[in-house]
C-alpha cells in the first residue's frame, strides 16, 4: 500500500465545514465539525485514489501546491 501527501482545503461557514482537494479535481466534501471534516475529505481521498491507475496518480500528485495568509488593508 502507498502512502501520498495531498493538499486539502477547508473553509467553515454558516452551513459547517466544506473540504477540498485541488490534487485530485472534484474531490469535496462537507462536515459539521472539523472533526468530521476531516474524516470525511481523508475517506474520500482514498476513495478518489482507488479509481485511479498507477499513471493517473503519478501525474495529480506529481504537483507542488502552496497555501498562504495574506493580511490587507482595505480603505
């Protein structure tokens, strides 16, 4: 079994938590707590990886993503 690193985003709204992963295209999903955000996203990673073949993941997890804060003044 392989291990991968991916990138995963996590927003909070009114609605609860909403995850995604920009390695894998339309890999989301949501959750009321980050508790169960998280379990959710890992799950559907795991799923979205099993449908792909040895090609298919070399070339999503090839990429390197970044992620940062930005603090901006607004007048």
């Amino acid at each position: 079994m392989m291990q991968y690193k991916v990138s995963i985003i996590i927003e909070k709204d009114e609605d609860g938590y909403y995850a995604s992963c920009p390695d894998l295209p339309g890999c989301q999903s949501q959750g009321d707590s980050l508790e169960e955000i998280t379990e959710n996203i890992q799950e559907a990673v795991e799923l979205y990886l099993e449908t792909l073949s040895p090609e298919e993941k070399q070339k999503l997890l090839s990429k390197e993503i970044s992620t940062m804060t930005l603090e901006v003044q607004v007048a």
